[in-house]
C-alpha cells in the first residue's frame, strides 16, 4: 500500500503565501508518484488534526517561524510521525542567524563581519561602518531586511514601528558586493551552484517569489575551483549545523578577488522553497531528479530522531 503523506503548509508566519505554494506544489508531485497525499494548512490545532490523520509521514514544507524552527519537529517527534528536512536541534540553529554564526565559524566557515543589536539601537544610528546589512535575526526569505548604503545618512526608520512584527534583535552584517550564489546539499552531497540576478535592489522576498523576479544561472559561470569551494563549504555547513535531508546555502561571492577568497556563507536555508520558481527543484533537476523523484526522495528520507 502507498505511504499517507500529510504535507504540511500555510502556518502563520510572514511566509504564509510561499509556504501554500511550496505545499501545494510537492502534493502535487507526490500524487504523480503514487503517493497518497493529504494537505494540511497548519493552525495551533495541528496536534489534534495529525492525531487523527495517523500519517505514515510528514512532508513539512512550512517556511519561518514555527514550521522552520525546530517548533513543529518537536511536535512531530511527540507525537512519533517521521518527517522531513532537518530535526529539532538543526532546524533551531539555522533559523537563529546569530547562533548559526557561532557554529558556522568555530568550523571555519568564512563569514561576513557582524553583530547582534537591538532594532532600536540600530535605528537610532549607524552600528557599523556603510556599507552594512540588517536583519532580523529569526526571519527567512529576506523578510525585514535592509541595505544600507555609503550615501544613506540616517538607518531605516521602519525598524521603529511599534507594529514591527520580525523580533527585536537584528543581526548588522557588512555587505559584501559581488554575486549571489546559492547550492543545495541532498543526501549529504551538494548539487549545483546557481547564480541569481536580480534586477530588483537585492533578492529581496519579491524577487525570490515573483514570477520573474530573478534569473537563475545554473551553472554558475564562475571559476571551476570557485564552484567547487561553494559545493564543499555547503556541504560544510549542513553537516556543522547537523541538517537532514535538503538544505540550500546562500553566498556572496566578491568577485573582485578572482579567486575563492571571496566567497562568504550568509546562511543556511533548512527548509527552502518547493516552488515552481525556487531554487531547490532547479538544482535538482539539473541533477538529473525530475521534482516526483525528488519529492519521492525526501518522503522515503523521512524520520524521526533527526
């Protein structure tokens, strides 16, 4: 008999939208490949609601809060349901920004300088040198995040709303010019590296999401030893922070340097897009995985303890 996957979207984080997208479109997928599939749009009864499923699996293709970090792994290892992607631990790790730093340079990941203030301190001045990067700490999908330039006199004034919904801790990072380029780890083995231009200010959520809001660059047409150095820092970091499953790295490249040394780890996405127009089922195809087999994949991956 074909396994019962429940996937798992929607939730209530500022990623509400793409996470609908992502579920719907690997329900999809795990349809064409014969499994039996039932789509779950979280809410804070989902233990109840799983309860009565009794899936043999979850699919979580949940973004943000509570569906990314470690919150609803916890959950699923309660109530003993094998799931997908990264477990309690790694999913709370990379999700925490100024955490993951911590882990990603004791293993001599290269990063870009930074520090963790509070949004109001970052908004009362300037807490680094321009030009600099703030985000918040908890957030995916570049929600909340601002570039700073050389000429901005003042920092962003939005970080003072009293409605300001991404946490009150902001991690300052300098900006790196250059490119951007992302690789995906599957099965502790990276896939590609793409590059993504966008004609957008920064691959801001807008440009992650909207049709048309980036090009991809698959493969990237940087220097072979570049590329390969983007693979193994990925795989790097998806084994210090113990993710699971699939995993996709950001960077930037400073390609000014002309060699490796301009490459710099950003973050490490443990649940990433499963749209039509993310990065993950691009990588995975250019593999040689159509997005069923994939899918497919992640479900027989599934466990618990992970």
């Amino acid at each position: 008999m074909s396994k019962h996957v429940a996937v798992l979207m929607g939730g209530w984080s500022a990623e509400r939208e793409v996470s609908l997208r992502s579920g719907e479109a690997c329900a999809k997928a795990a349809e064409s490949v014969g499994l039996r599939v039932t789509r779950v749009d979280v809410g804070r009864d989902v233990a109840q609601v799983l309860t009565q499923l009794k899936p043999d699996v979850a699919l979580n293709a949940l973004h943000g809060p509570y569906g990314e970090d470690g919150t609803i792994q916890g959950l699923l290892e309660f109530l003993q349901i094998p799931y997908t992607h990264s477990g309690v631990l790694a999913s709370a790790l990379a999700m925490d920004k100024a955490q993951a730093k911590i882990i990603l340079a004791a293993h001599g990941i290269p990063l870009a300088e930074g520090r963790v203030v509070s949004r109001l301190e970052a908004a009362r001045g300037h807490v680094m040198e321009r030009p600099y990067v703030l985000k918040p700490v908890n957030e995916g999908s570049s929600v909340g995040v601002f570039i700073v330039p050389e000429d901005q006199e003042h920092p962003p004034q939005e970080l003072t709303r009293a409605d300001w919904p991404h946490g009150e801790l902001i991690l300052a990072e300098r900006y790196i010019p250059g490119l951007e380029l992302t690789c995906a780890v599957m099965n502790d083995e990276p896939l590609g590296v793409i590059e993504i231009q966008s004609d957008l200010r920064f691959y801001d959520y807008e440009a992650k999401y909207a049709p048309g809001g980036s090009r991809h660059i698959l493969p990237a047409q940087i220097l072979p030893n570049v590329y390969q150095k983007a693979q193994m820092l990925a795989v790097k970091a998806h084994r210090a922070l113990g993710c699971r499953g699939i995993s996709r790295t950001d960077f930037r490249y400073d390609d000014r340097t002309g060699d490796e040394s301009g490459l710099i780890v950003l973050e490490v996405n443990t649940q990433p897009g499963m749209t039509e127009t993310s990065l993950v089922p691009e990588l995975a195809a250019h593999a040689g995985h159509s997005f069923g087999e994939l899918v497919k994949w992640m479900v027989e991956d599934a466990s618990l303890d992970r």
